[in-house]
C-alpha cells in the first residue's frame, strides 16, 4: 500500500500547484509511482489544461492524473459547482478516488482547491474532511511575504483542532529579492505552525520546462519530501 499525502494551501495563489509537482518530481527520482488527484478544478473550461495536466508538464508526464470535477469559473468548488448547475465533489468521492489510486501507486498527491476550509459541496465539506476520512497528513503550500503568518497559524489551528496531522510547510514562490519580511518569516513560519518548514520554492519555477524543473526540485525540498535541501532559500 503507498501513501497519501494532502497538499493545502494557506490561501490562493501561493503555489500549491507548483509545490505538488516538486513533490511528485523527487518521488519520482526516487523510483515511485505517483498520482495526482485533484478534486475540484475551477477557473478552467473543458479542453483546457488544469492543475494536474500543469503538474504532468512540470514533470515530464510520469504521473497518473485524475481530476474529478471542473467548474468554469474561478470561484470556491460548492459556489462554482452550484452556478455552473453541476454536481459537486463531495468529501467521501474524494477520499474514494484517493484510495483506489493508492493500490497502485507509491505516492498519491491530493491537491485542494484554495485554502484548506474551501467548501467542496452543499454539505459544507472541505478538503480537511477529505484528510481526515484518509488519516492522511497534509503538506501546507504557505506565502513567503507579509501576512503569512496569520494564515499559516489559523490554517495550522484548523488542522490542529480536526486532529489532523501537518507534515510540514513548503513556500511556494519565494522572490528572487527577499525583503526583511521574507527573510524573518523563514524562522517565524515554523514557530507559529508549530510543524517543521520542509522547503522553499523559487518564483517563477512554474514557468520552467520539465527538464529543467525535475532537476532543481530535489534542491528546493528536504529530506522528508524526498529532496536534499540545506534549509537555506533559492540563491
């Protein structure tokens, strides 16, 4: 049986996407197998790529990807869902889809839609009931500048009050030119998560081709995700 592992993020935007395929790039290093599943994609009309299809680019497609429902407008899942007149994901299909994918994977990703308290459906169900119907940990994508760490705290609260288990945080897009802020939240992040910070991801790295991608991750994450590093940012 392989692992499940929930990547959340502290909000929008702040590289979840990204995170999850440099988790998936050193997994696949390492000689697993890996699946990506995301739950909900809004914001993405059909024929058009999402979050998993950008995950398989990053890595140069040596993920198994599955998606379960698309909304096209780029609201919370129930919310879009709902306007869209389709059904939703509930927790329970989510939490399904993951295991099945774990009997024949070394390492299923399962990526949120926004913040950890997204609601999924009309039921009120987010991605922190999917983790929990798993027992699943959940890897945090948090931000790198001002304002992070009372998202981070109030999302490890969250976590801590369900009693879920954070693995750990990842940065999801750290600038190239760090302000006092950036660079006093790398000691702080941890402190207020009380969870360890597990990696730091360039900006822009989204943007790199697959090659170029799978070669720096190990780089950007430590040990515990598979990667070597020193615990020093990008640069």
């Amino acid at each position: 049986m392989g692992e499940i592992l929930v990547v959340s993020g502290t909000g929008t935007e702040v590289g979840k996407t990204v995170v999850t395929a440099a988790v998936a790039a050193c997994a696949l290093r390492a000689g697993r197998s890996v699946a990506v599943l995301k739950p909900a994609q809004t914001g993405v009309a059909e024929g058009e790529a999402g979050d998993v299809a950008e995950v398989g680019r990053l890595v140069g497609g040596a993920v198994t990807g599955r998606e379960l429902g698309r909304y096209p407008e780029p609201l919370a899942p129930a919310t879009a869902a709902a306007r869209a007149g389709m059904p939703p994901v509930s927790a329970g299909r989510a939490a399904a889809a993951a295991r099945e994918l774990v009997a024949g994977h070394d390492l299923v990703l399962v990526e949120g839609a926004g913040g950890l308290l997204v609601r999924l459906d009309e039921r009120a169900s987010t991605l922190a009931d999917v983790a929990g119907l798993l027992e699943a940990p959940v890897l945090l994508a948090v931000a790198a500048g001002l304002g992070t760490l009372n998202t981070t705290a109030l999302t490890a609260e969250a976590l801590a009050s369900r009693g879920l288990d954070c693995r750990g945080l990842v940065v999801g897009s750290w600038p190239s030119e760090p302000g006092l802020a950036e660079r006093c939240n790398l000691d702080d992040l941890p402190v207020v998560a009380g969870a360890p910070l597990l990696g730091v991801v360039p900006a822009g790295a989204g943007g790199w081709d697959a090659p170029r991608f799978t070669a720096a991750a190990p780089a950007w994450l430590a040990p515990e995700l598979g990667g070597c590093w020193d615990g020093r940012p990008p640069g």
